[in-house]
C-alpha cells in the first residue's frame, strides 16, 4: 500500500557524502557499498576496527551532548562536506535532526521527530485531529494516577513520555497498583546509566487500556509518498512488555491489516514525515487500529533483516541511499517473498553455568542467525528491558508459520543453565519465553 503526495528523485552527478550518527557498523558497510563517502560520528568506546574500512572520517563524541556536537559538525563538514546526514539509532535521530536543520541538508524535519520522540505530544496531535483517538494525559504523581483511573477506568497503561526498548511500560490493574508506579519509576531512574535513557523519567504518560494484539507496520517514505514494506507480528512476555518475538508476514485478518496500514499513512502525513524509514507500532483493537508509538528509523529487534527475508527489501540501504538518489523509491509495497521470525533468549536470571545446543542449532538450515551475548560465569539480568535479553535466534521459513516453528524447535535446543545469586542452581531450560501477553 502507498500513499503519493509528490516524488522527486535526485541524480548524483558526484560520490555523494553521508554523515551516519551512532548505530552498528553494519550501516557504515552498507553506505560505503552503495557508493557513498562515510562520515560516521559515534561514541568513542563504540568505534572500532570494524568500521575502519568503510569510513573516510570519524568524529568520536557523545553525540546525545548536542550543545558539544553541533561546532563540531559544523567545522566537520565545512572541511568535509557531507551531503546528507541520518541515524537507524533511536538516540541518534535527534541530534541527526539538529544536524540536518543547521546545515540545511534537508531530510530531517525537526518538528517530526521531536513530536515521534515526545509520546505525550504525539498523542496530543492525533486527538487534536481525530486520528487514532486514545484517551491520555501526563503525570507526576498518585494523585494524577488516581484521576485519570476515576475518568477511564482501570486498567490503564502507564509509560515513560520519551523511552524506547520497553523501559517502564506498566498496566496498572487494580487501585494497589496505583499507589506504587510513582515509586517504581523512581527506582528505574536510579537503576538505568543516564546514557541509556532519552531523558528523566520524572513524568509518565497515562493513557486508556487498549485490547488487541500488538504489530509494526515497517514503512519508507519517498518525499512525502509513503510505502509499506511489511508488516510484523509481535510476541510481548516477561514481567513487563518486554518484546520476546516478532515474525512476518503478519498472520491476521487481511482486513484487519487492510485498516491497520491505512491508519499509518494516515499518521504519516499528519506528523510530517516525508523521507525515510517509519517504524509504527499499533493495537488491533476491537474498535480498530490505534497507534501506539512510531519512529524516525527502521524497527530494532532484527526487524531489518526480517522485512528482508518476508518481501525481499533491505530497508537499511534504501535509507541510506534513496534520497541522494542511488537506489530508486519503491513504486509500490512488496509482495511477500517467504516467512521469517525471531525469538530472544531470556533464562532465570544468575548466574550462568552452562549453555549447551549451540552446534545442533548452527548446522540447522533454517537458522539465520544465532547470537549469545554471554557464557559460563556470566550473570544474566532480570528482564526489565530490551537490553535485558541474553541473545536470539533468527530463522527463516516458507511462510510466517514455518518459520515461526523452526523458531520455537531451534530454541528448544539451546538449554542456559543459571544458578540465582543467592539460592542453588536451577535446572537446565529453555531459552525463550513463548508468553502472548498483550500490551
């Protein structure tokens, strides 16, 4: 499905420069292998020999420090003048933006993305026009809580008003519950490195419960013509609404599907995006689509590599490249080209002592990709985030169904065993959790 505003297409008549802010060196890769020169601004503890082939200049700074950023880029790019500037990384997008506005590159526009960033006024815009209308308001306090559950009812959501990777997300159910999300926060504040998070969490957003199953529609936009590209299931379990799983193609109602990517082209216009991927997350209620959250950037998860696998685009390179003209915009949306899923290992937490199944699950045909971010000795997380996931298994099938059970059988097959820090060990398990919790 495509929605057409207007479509122009830039032809380089040079090597065009882009300027990549943060993210994995897999984007660096894919620019230089489309031709471009690679300005790549990152972290200093994230730079490494990895990039060096595909990079022509590096700026090693905390881009999130944006009052340090911006003279830098600016001296930056009057020696090496770069042609357009982006981030796939949801803490790299704003300063992308700021970068774009004071060197007038023109991809960004700051507004979108300051309102994508900003749940609260996102929500706002959509109830101002009619779109997608949830009830919502942000608090501080109990008090506030207890309020807005006395004029909608509990339960109701509660979430950070600008987080990503499922910080903070709570359902409060009964009225005990209320009483204990002010402290709750707090207590994340003080857990979480202040690098991980957008901001203080000194504010919630409050919004209406909504039923349903939860999905992405994955989008690129072509100077204001917006294409879906797919659309990806989800899998939400452990103690919060941490994702445990995606697969695509979708495998709900066509109808339901019908309505849900007519409400993201909607929601598109309405922001103001006009280039790039769009990554939008929704409910399919029983009232409708409704959105939840979006994003200036492609999906996190693997989302990329699934999109590729089910209808045969590489989101990242037309991110990169489509508006300085070295790949040209999708006419259309894609047809579905086979089924891909993703599953994350999340064992007990402790400490680990063993994990077994690893060769039997990479000699498997229908593994994509397994990763384990720790070994013996390591200590495992209690799941509050994303980041809290030890690893994942990515396989491929002929439908969503088929890989979706190559999934679950090649989790099977990797036992972690932990040992809880303060009790005895616990006895080998698998590595997924299959919960469909609902948000």
């Amino acid at each position: 499905m495509t929605r057409d505003v207007r479509q122009a297409v830039p032809h380089p008549t040079k090597r065009p420069t882009i300027a990549v802010i943060g993210g994995r060196a897999k984007f660096v890769r894919k620019a230089r292998e489309l031709g471009m020169n690679v300005v790549y601004v990152q972290h200093p503890n994230q730079y490494d020999q990895s990039h060096w082939p595909y990079v022509d200049q590096a700026l090693l700074v905390d881009y999130t420090d944006t009052e340090r950023l911006l003279p830098l880029v600016r001296a930056l790019h009057d020696v090496h003048p770069f042609d357009a500037v982006i981030s796939l990384y949801e803490l790299g997008v704003q300063p992308a933006a700021l970068i774009d506005e004071m060197l007038g590159l023109g991809g960004y526009s700051l507004e979108t993305v300051d309102l994508l960033l900003d749940k609260a006024s996102m929500r706002q815009r959509l109830n101002a026009l009619g779109i997608s209308p949830v009830a919502a308001a942000v608090g501080r306090t109990e008090q506030d809580l207890r309020a807005f559950a006395a004029a909608h009812g509990l339960p109701i959501f509660v979430k950070p008003v600008a987080e990503a990777g499922s910080i903070g997300v709570f359902a409060v159910r009964d009225e005990a519950d209320l009483a204990a999300i002010p402290a709750r926060f707090r207590e994340l504040e003080a857990t979480f490195d202040p690098a991980d998070l957008a901001g203080p969490l000194d504010r919630f957003l409050m919004e209406e419960y909504l039923d349903g199953p939860e999905i992405s529609v994955e989008t690129l936009s072509f100077d204001g013509r917006h294409v879906v590209i797919g659309i990806t299931d989800k899998v939400l379990g452990g103690p919060g609404f941490v994702e445990v799983g995606h697969s695509s193609p979708s495998r709900h109602p066509a109808a339901a599907l019908r309505a849900a990517e007519e409400l993201v082209l909607t929601f598109l216009d309405a922001v103001g995006l006009r280039h790039g991927p769009g990554h939008t997350e929704l409910k399919l209620t029983s009232r409708g689509p409704r959105i939840i959250e979006s994003h200036t950037r492609i999906g996190g998860d693997r989302i990329n590599e699934l999109t590729e696998l089910a209808y045969g685009v590489d989101m990242d390179r037309y991110a990169l490249g489509a508006r300085l003209g070295l790949l040209e915009p999708l006419p259309a949306s894609p047809r579905p080209v086979g089924g891909a899923a993703i599953r994350f290992l999340t064992p007990p937490p402790g400490t680990v002592l063993s994990i077994t199944g690893e060769d039997a699950v990479r000699a498997d045909p229908a593994l994509v990709e397994l990763e384990l971010s720790v070994g013996p000795g390591d200590v495992v997380p209690p799941l509050t985030w994303s980041e809290d996931r030890i690893g994942h298994i990515l396989a491929r099938g002929a439908t969503p169904e088929d890989a979706i059970a190559a999934c679950t059988r090649l989790a099977a097959l990797i036992h972690i065993q932990t040992e809880p820090l303060s009790s005895q060990p616990l006895s080998p398990a698998p590595g997924t959790v299959s919960s469909e919790a609902g948000r």
